[in-house]
C-alpha cells in the first residue's frame, strides 16, 4: 500500500492548484493516501474530491471519527467509497485495512 502523510488544514482550499498537473492526477487515482491528524476530515474529502484518491484518515479522538463518519455517509457513494477513518496514533500506525504499513515505538 503506498501512503503519504498529507494537506495541512489551511491548505485544502488550494488542493486543485496543488494537483494541477495531469500526470499527477492519474498517478493519485492509483495511490491510497494516508491523512494523519485528519480532525473531522475536511481536507480529507477535499482531497478525494480533487484527485479521486482513495484517503485513510487517522486520529486519536474516537468523537471526530464519529463525526467524520456522519458527515460522509451525506455524501456520494463515490465519496463514500473512498473515504476512510480509523481511530490510531500517528506515533504507532500497526495496521491500515490488513495492510501493515508501519510499527514505530518510541523508546
């Protein structure tokens, strides 16, 4: 799985800019992305909207999940589809959808 950490807040509003070469686009339409610290997941969506990406949002706050969640079930099936959330620590990533990506422990 090939993930990359991404957008800050204040960037999502520039995300079509961002993404303004075609090669690009198409090389995203391939790429799972990884959000970490997505919050309620406003970039996240912003993203997907942009670049058709499948996006797994991680956060340590199991309320902001829920409330990604309820926000993007209002959604397309297509936005449905490719937005994710998980409740996890940045610091120790064990698994994203059965796909080991990373196992960090800070000593």
């Amino acid at each position: 799985m090939l993930s990359a950490a991404f957008l800050s807040p204040s960037s999502v509003s520039r995300v079509p800019f961002f993404f303004s070469s075609a090669p690009l686009l198409l090389l995203l339409l391939l790429l799972q992305v990884l959000d970490v610290g997505c919050g309620i997941g406003g970039p996240l969506r912003g993203v997907v909207r942009a670049t058709g990406a499948n996006v797994t949002g991680l956060t340590i706050n199991r309320a902001q999940v829920a409330r990604a969640q309820e926000i993007t079930k209002t959604l397309s099936p297509w936005m449905q589809a490719r937005c994710h959330f998980e409740v996890q620590d940045y610091l120790n990533i064990k698994v994203l959808y059965g796909e080991c990506i990373r196992e960090h422990q800070e000593t």
